[in-house]
C-alpha cells in the first residue's frame, strides 16, 4: 500500500512538474528564467501572447525573436498589475564586443514598436519603469511584427532622403513614435517648393522643415526654413538640391495607416525676390508702382528709398486678398552698418511717412501678424 502511495505521489511530482514548464513556456514561449542578460534572451513567436512577471524589483527580462524582412517590430501588453509600468529598449546582441547588447533606441513605456530595415534578429529587454516595484502577478505580452507600408521607407536620415518627382501622389506614414521622414527634390530654378496633405489621422499633425544638404560641410545640413505644418511653402533662390523634413509636431503620436503627401514646385511670381534680408533690397522710387507677392507665410520683402527733399511719403496698396499688408521703414544702426533701426511704426496699408531729404529707408513689407500670405501678386503705388 505504502509503495502504491509513493508511486502515486511521484507521478503527480511529474505531472505537475510537466504543467508548470508548459505553462512557464506559453504559447509564444516566453519569460522564463534566468533572463536578466541580453545572452540569456528568451525565443518567442510572434503573434502568439506569453506571460511576463517582474519580480523581485529590478527584475529585467529579455527576449529575441528572428525577422525575415524589413518592417516594424510591435510590442503590446495587457493585464499588467496596477503597480507595474512595464517600459521596453530594443537592442542588437553583439557577441565579440565587451558590452554585448547596442541599443536601437532609449526606454519607452508599452505599447511601444520599432523600425526593423533590415532582416536580422532583434532583442528587445523589458521592466519597470522605476524599477522600484514587483509582483507576482503576470502581465500579458503580444509581439507582432507588420509589414512595410511607408514607401518612402528607410529614410530616417538625410543620407537615405527618398527623392520625390514633383506632382506625384505620393503615401507616407508616421511610424512608431518620433518617426522622420527625409525627402528630397532636385530644382531647376528660382522658385517655390509647396507641400500638402490629406486624409491624415487622428492624432497625427504633419510638420515639415527644409533643408539644403553638404556631405563635406559641419554639420551636413543647413536649415533654410524652419517647422511649419501643412500646408507650406518654402522660396528657393537658385536651383539645386532641396531636402525635407516630415514628422508629427508633438513626435507623441503615430499611425500605421498612410496619408496622401503631394510636393509641387510654383515658378517665381515676385519679380524682386529674393529680397527677404535688408542686404538684398531692391531700389524703388516716388511715382513707382510695384508688383509683389507676400508668399509663402512670414514672407518679408526689403526695398529700398531715398527722398530729395523732407516731406512725406505714401504707399497706396490694391489687388491683395487673404493678407493685410504692413509696412514699417528702417534706417541703417549708426554704429553697426549689418543692422537696422527703426524709424517708424508699423502702419497697414494706405501708409504715410514723414522722411528727411537726402536719408536712405529700407521699406519693409509684410503681412501684419506673419500668418497669412497668398501667391497672387498686388499693387503698391508710392507717392
């Protein structure tokens, strides 16, 4: 009877024993220890949820998994105990050098997904955010892995900027969080680089920046117009080669789902551009009559005058829509021939002046808050 007893216990050792190994391994393998050294990572299988558990504090669990193509690489986590705030780093594991794993990317809470560009297996390592807390209840993890559907993917760098023919409709996605995207155009001429969108959702608020791009310079790009969101537009003085920069505004939102991007070039419509700095002003006169442009948004264009005699001056606008024009004249600093003073208020457009005889003005006009412009030239009369 005794024997019997025995051999019953002993096959229940075993039983559970197997049930605890099937269940420590999940279906998607998963977190079992030791774990704790980027060497010591766990293989799971994608798309299929494993149990995670962090404890004691300062418990750290790796894990890899091996992708065939470029893509992203999704971590979720579900019924996560309350006093946990699980975080993630991906990494490369980096067998012949002294510290093993190089990191891909710093801590983010979860949900969290990374670019992957290439095949390759990639480690990824998660714990408390504090690493202050534990418990013995498991969270849930689901890795998945998504296929490509940026086009203009890989192209998180200037280097690799995606060339864009204009006009073409084009689709791009923000993807993971603080995801840039490079494009670049080639121009052939003085003129305008305008960029627009549709069908962006929710959460995501496009923003650009432009760029011209000198591999032997430091640094290598030089920032020509800084971020704006879409639509935008950006002058370009000569041609050449012109960059862009796209992310969301914030760079805490994200997407997997494309919007419509489109870039176009508007030929020069401003006979007197470029004219944007005081240095480049062009030289008008009483009784002229010129054609301008306040274009694209914070557009300011410099002119240049002299007066024979004292008296006043007048500046008649018509033909203008969606701006207010606003002008101001400046004169040359006394002590710093590279800088203006000013020796006027603003004042919006019919605008009159009391000048000396002989002096030089720099006219500057502008739209009156720098948040409109139009591409449509107008009429100023000066009198």
């Amino acid at each position: 009877m005794k024997s019997k007893y025995i051999k019953l216990i002993n096959a229940l050792t075993i039983l559970l024993t197997l049930m605890f190994v099937s269940c420590g391994d999940g279906k998607g393998g998963g977190d079992k220890e030791p774990n704790n050294k980027i060497d010591q990572a766990n293989d799971i299988t994608l798309g299929q949820p494993f149990s995670l558990t962090i404890n004691p504090k300062g418990d750290m669990d790796w894990f890899k998994v091996n992708l065939a193509e470029q893509g992203y690489l999704k971590v979720q986590a579900s019924q996560v105990p309350e006093e946990i705030g699980l975080e993630i780093v991906f990494a490369l594991y980096q067998e012949w050098e002294g510290k093993k794993e190089k990191r891909l990317r710093g801590w983010r809470r979860l949900p969290d997904a990374l670019f992957v560009f290439e095949a390759g297996t990639y480690y990824f390592v998660i714990k408390d955010d504090h690493d202050n807390a534990s418990s013995g209840k498991p969270a849930q993890i689901k890795v998945d892995f998504l296929k490509e559907f940026d086009p203009t993917e890989p192209n998180n760098g200037p280097e690799d900027a995606k060339e864009i023919e204009f006009g073409a409709d084009l689709k791009i996605a923000v993807y993971p969080v603080e995801d840039q995207d490079w494009l670049k155009v080639k121009v052939e001429k003085q003129g305008y680089l305008t960029i627009k969108s549709k069908n962006v959702p929710e959460g995501i608020t496009p923003e650009v920046k432009y760029f011209v791009f000198d591999e032997w310079a430091d640094p290598k790009v030089k920032t020509i117009r800084d971020w704006k969101r879409l639509p935008d537009a950006c002058f370009v003085s000569e041609a050449g080669e012109y960059f862009m920069l796209l992310h969301d505004d914030h760079d805490n939102g994200a997407s997997e789902t494309p919007y419509d991007l489109k870039i176009e070039f508007l030929d020069e419509m401003d006979q007197y551009e470029p004219n944007d700095d005081f240095k480049d002003a062009k030289i008008i006169k009483q009784g002229d009559t010129i054609n301008l442009a306040i274009f694209p948004t914070g557009d300011q264009d410099y002119y240049k005058i002299k007066s024979s005699k004292a008296g006043k001056i007048k500046f008649l606008a018509k033909g203008f829509s969606d701006i207010t024009p606003e002008i101001r004249l400046y004169v040359l600093d006394k002590k710093d021939p590279n800088r203006l003073e000013h020796s006027s208020d603003w004042k919006k457009c019919p605008a009159e002046f009391d000048v000396k005889a002989g002096q030089e003005y720099f006219v500057l006009v502008h739209d009156d808050h720098d948040n409109a412009s139009s591409p449509e030239p107008f009429e100023i009369r000066i009198e």
